[in-house]
C-alpha cells in the first residue's frame, strides 16, 4: 500500500467528495498547500537525482483541461482523467518530458464532471465510441488510493452507448472482479520479458502476476488485449522476447487465447531520459544505444528503420507460431 512522503493540495479539493476523503485518509501525512499542481515551485529545483524520492509524494488537484483528443489505434479518443502519472519508476516513461512535472503521480478529484463528458459524448453516437481513460496513468493502480475505477465501472455501466479502454502495468485487479461492468470495459496489460521488467520496470508487477491478473479479468467477463510494450532491443532482445510470447501461450487461459488481440511498441527514448537515469539510477543498464538508434523529433531517439524492420519479422514470425488466430492491432 503506497504511503505517501507528502501531499501537495489544490485548497479547491475540499469542495470535492473525493477530495475530503483523500484529505481524511491521509491526514498524519504531512501537507503542503499549492497554487496549482502544474506548477510546484520546490519540486522544479530538485536535481535529477531526486526523481525517485520525488515519486513518494501524492499531489492532489482538480483537473481543468477536459480536451478529447482522436485516437485511431484501439480507441477513438484519449481522455484526460482522474489521474496523470505514476508512483512506479519505468526508465522510459513518456510522460517523463520534464521530471519535475510530469512524472510523480496527480489525482484529480472532480472525477463527477470528467465521466459525465464522457458518457455525454458516447451518447451523441448511436455506434458505441472508445475512450482510453488511461493514456497517461494507470488506473488500476490509482485505484488502490481512490476507488476511482471501481467508482468509473459501477457510474458508467448504465450509459447508452460507449465503451471504456486503458491499459496497465499492476496485477491489483480483484476489486473490479465482481462488478457488473456489461462488457463496456476492456483492460490491456502491458508485459514485458521478466528480465527488463526487473531492470527497467521499477515498482511495478512481476511478469507472472500479469498474467494471472490477466486470465482472472476474462473470467470475470472483461475484455483483454495484451501491449508487448516498449519493446526494447537489448543484446538478448530474441531470446528474451522469444520466450515472452512462448510463455505466454503456455500460462494463458484458453478462454483468454481465444480473442485476446495484442498490441506491439517499440520504445522511444529521449535526451531527459539519459539525463534523469545517469543521476536517479546509477547502477542501472543503459538502455540508450547509439548503434542502432536515431534522433527523432528534439531530443528524442528511436530504433533505425532497418533496426526495427528486422525486429518486428521477427516477433511477427513468432507471433505466427503461438498466436496465430489471435489479431495484432499494430506494431509501431
């Protein structure tokens, strides 16, 4: 159960239930009252060496930017929701752009306004749309802070038309087990091989209870889809992703492999990446290498062409031997 160092506040919160709950519940923890959680002076002047520490603080606000943006992958759009960023420690996270803004985790407490554009918009439509409601945080961890999703499944259910779509890196899913969600859910976990997930994934769920959390949600009548996702093509990378998609196949239900669909990313690095890594993980792997990556947009690098095109035959060819009836949205 995550404790956090401190609380950064938006005074606004209080008018909020969630924001009184939030407030109740942590109350020995000590805090810290803000102007806006876009911009918190004391945590901008912190050194890149503080990223991890920085991550045990909680900042609490209400969200005012409520801009839906097209998506054409597995949703038709993104959605800004109760929360942005994460208490793990991903060396490639995206939302790393500034690490003193974007990275430590923020809820927002007016989650009432947020669902209700949502369930407005799905209801123009008489096709049901997809909203990704977890483009820049993990909601099934939020979760276990604010009951925002088991609130989210239990508010939405009811809704005329639409659906609801994010994915996740934790196994905590057996608060949404029972609920009746009617279908409109689909939850896509990201895995990766144990041995990145070790080296990379900081704070977040071990291969195997992925997949257990994965086969529990389709028997509770969830809609799945799996992200192979960064792919990161370190020395062993065929070997260890070889033995990712073989491993799935061997430990996922046959209820899961019969539909299950799979999304595939390889993963784009940066300039601040490097910066923060070198200072916040001295002793981690690099996972930077200028061999076989190129620039790509100001400071940020990606798999050469050749590089990624190699690649992706490969897990395509693999993805053919254990899964072939099952559908691969995309490969990026």
């Amino acid at each position: 159960m995550f404790k956090p160092k401190a609380i950064y506040y938006e005074k606004e919160i209080i008018d909020y239930s969630l924001g009184r709950e939030l407030m109740e519940k942590y109350k020995e923890i000590p805090k810290i009252q803000i102007e806006s959680h876009n911009n918190i002076e004391e945590m901008r002047k912190n050194p890149n060496k503080e990223f991890a520490n920085m991550k045990r603080n909680l900042i609490i606000g209400v969200r005012k930017t409520h801009k839906f943006v097209e998506n054409h992958k597995t949703s038709d759009f993104l959605v800004p929701y109760t929360s942005s960023g994460c208490i793990a420690s991903c060396m490639y996270c995206y939302l790393v752009c500034n690490y003193n803004k974007c990275a430590y985790l923020r809820l927002f407490v007016n989650r009432e306004k947020m669902l209700e554009k949502i369930i407005k918009t799905a209801n123009k439509f008489d096709k049901d749309l997809t909203f990704e409601i977890g483009s820049n945080s993990d909601l099934i961890l939020e979760n276990t802070i604010t009951n925002n999703l088991v609130w989210t499944i239990e508010n939405f259910k009811n809704s005329d038309h639409g659906k609801l779509t994010f994915p996740t890196k934790f196994d905590m899913v057996d608060p949404i087990l029972e609920l009746d969600h009617q279908g409109k859910i689909t939850v896509r976990m990201s895995v990766n091989p144990e041995e990145i997930i070790n080296k990379v994934e900081f704070g977040t769920s071990r291969l195997d209870d992925r997949i257990v959390a994965i086969n529990k949600l389709k028997e509770a009548g969830y809609n799945v889809g799996i992200l192979i996702a960064p792919i990161i093509l370190v020395d062993n990378w065929k070997d260890l992703y070889k033995e990712l998609i073989k491993k799935l196949n061997l430990k996922l239900s046959n209820k899961v492999k019969k539909d299950v669909f799979f999304e595939m990313i390889f993963m784009t690095y940066s300039y601040v990446h490097t910066k923060i890594n070198e200072e916040a993980f001295p002793n981690a792997i690099n996972i930077y290498n200028k061999e076989i990556m190129t620039g790509r947009g100001k400071g940020k690098y990606c798999y050469k062409t050749d590089v990624r095109n190699e690649a992706k035959a490969f897990l395509i060819e693999q993805m053919n031997k254990y899964f072939n009836n099952n559908k691969i949205e995309y490969i990026v």
